[in-house]
C-alpha cells in the first residue's frame, strides 16, 4: 500500500475525532434524550458545540476529494514527491485545524485549512502532471 492510501486509512481516525467531540458536545449541550432522539425540533448548541458541529462538515467538505485523489494515486501507480508530500500535508493540517476550530481562533485557523488545501492542489498535481 502506498504512502498516500495509508494516510487515507489514517484519516478515518480524523472522522472519527469529528464524529465524537461533535456527539460529545451535542450530548453535553441537550442531553443524551436529545441526542438518542431523531432530533426533529431544532435546539442551540452551546458556542463550542456549534464550533464542534461546524468543524466537522467543514472536514466532510474536502475529505471526499483527499479520498479520490489517495485512490486515484493508488490506482495509477503514481507516488511522487507531490503526492505524498500533499496526502502528508492534507492529514497534519486538518488535525491541527481541530483544536483551532474549538478555540474559535480566527485567521491562523483559516491558514491551516489554506494549508490543508494546498496539499490537496500538490496531490492533484503530482497525479495529472
């Protein structure tokens, strides 16, 4: 398995890191009723909750093209410096975009995710050029 597929692999533990605060908070926030409920009637989170819940589409946002572009990689054989440097980029980045997000700090949580998405544009690359 190449490098860029393992760290796809690896990233599934990033959904999951999501996938928990988010129910973490949801459960803290209103309650493990509302949470085990179908959630039919919309109630606030607390601001780190709502933080939690937002950072989490914002990672289902680009993980679906870092899956592509790992496979594809994988696929057509190509490993270059491009690729796994990007894949690397791409998973270190939205690991720290985490704790950002939570903390609600502006601008260098933005840089990260620039930086998240720079690793995705060097897999591109590395894959089409």
């Amino acid at each position: 398995m190449n490098l860029e597929l393992t760290l796809a692999v690896w990233s599934v533990l990033i959904l999951f890191i999501h996938i928990g605060l988010q129910a973490g908070f949801l459960t803290r926030d209103l309650g493990s009723a509302y949470n085990a409920g179908p959630r039919d009637e919309r109630r606030d989170l607390s601001v780190v909750g709502g933080r939690a819940e937002r950072a989490l589409r914002n990672f289902l946002e680009t993980w679906p093209a870092f899956l592509v572009l790992a496979l594809a990689a994988s696929v057509a054989g190509i490993s270059n410096w491009l690729t796994q440097w990007g894949a690397g980029l791409y998973l270190v980045f939205r690991l720290a975009y985490i704790p950002l997000y939570l903390m609600g700090i502006p601008y260098l949580r933005s840089l990260v995710f620039t930086g998240a998405c720079i690793g995705l544009l060097l897999m591109f690359v590395g894959i089409v050029f």
